[in-house]
C-alpha cells in the first residue's frame, strides 16, 4: 500500500461490547494480509496500575503504527481507547491518518457477555 493510503484505525469501546470480536473477523479476512493488526491486551494486563500501564501500551502502539503507516503499512489497533489519548499522545502526527471505531452493544447482550466470561473464568478456576 502507498504510504499515503495506509491508515490507523483503533477499534474501541466498553468492555464485552464486540471488539475483540470485530478485530478477530478482520484478522481472519485473508484481503488484510499486509495490515499490521495489534491488541492492546496481547502481551497481558497488569494486575497492578492499569490506567498507567493502558495509556504507556497506546503510545507504543501508536508510535509503532505511525513508523508503519509512512513506509506504506495500515495499523488496527484493538482495544479500550480514549481518542484524546491518542491525540494528545507525544507520538501523535497531524498528518497521520487515524481513525476510530466505536462498537456499541445494547446493555442486555453487555450484560450476557459479561455473564458468559464469568462463567468461563469460573469454569476454568474449577478445573484447576
């Protein structure tokens, strides 16, 4: 792709409303072999200091992305996202391309995705 083709898209939204959903079906989708695709959870979550941990791992990933981006590469970014974040981040360009999705759920299948993990999580703790 041409480096002024290439974008960033961050898909974000509440927790259990379909992003890692969404980002998997793009991830599967074999017309986006070249998209560098990152969730913002891949690596772990610290139990310890989220809210710093989150805001350091969107930078990393931003600044990876806007490398990417003017050698031609487009960059989707999962994960809960605030976009000022993102544009007040030192690593932001105006002359990137960024773009956000925001996945929205109803509340009652919120309420059943979050059901579904903890029943998972339960399920899992009980075969240990």
């Amino acid at each position: 792709m041409q480096p002024d083709k290439a974008f960033i898209l961050f898909i974000t939204g509440t927790s259990a409303v379909g992003k890692t959903t969404l980002y998997e079906s793009l991830r599967a989708d074999t017309s986006l072999s070249t998209v560098a695709f990152h969730d913002i959870d891949e690596n772990g979550v610290p139990e310890i200091g989220r809210g710093p941990w989150r805001v350091y791992r969107v930078e990393e990933l931003l600044y990876e992305a806007v490398k990417r981006q003017t050698s031609g590469q487009t960059t989707i970014i999962c994960g809960i996202t605030k976009p000022s974040e993102v544009l007040e981040s030192p690593y932001f360009e105006q002359k990137a391309r960024i773009n956000f999705m925001l996945v929205e759920a109803s509340m009652e299948l919120i309420r059943e995705r979050f059901a579904a993990r903890v029943s998972e999580k339960t399920q899992k703790r009980c075969l240990r």
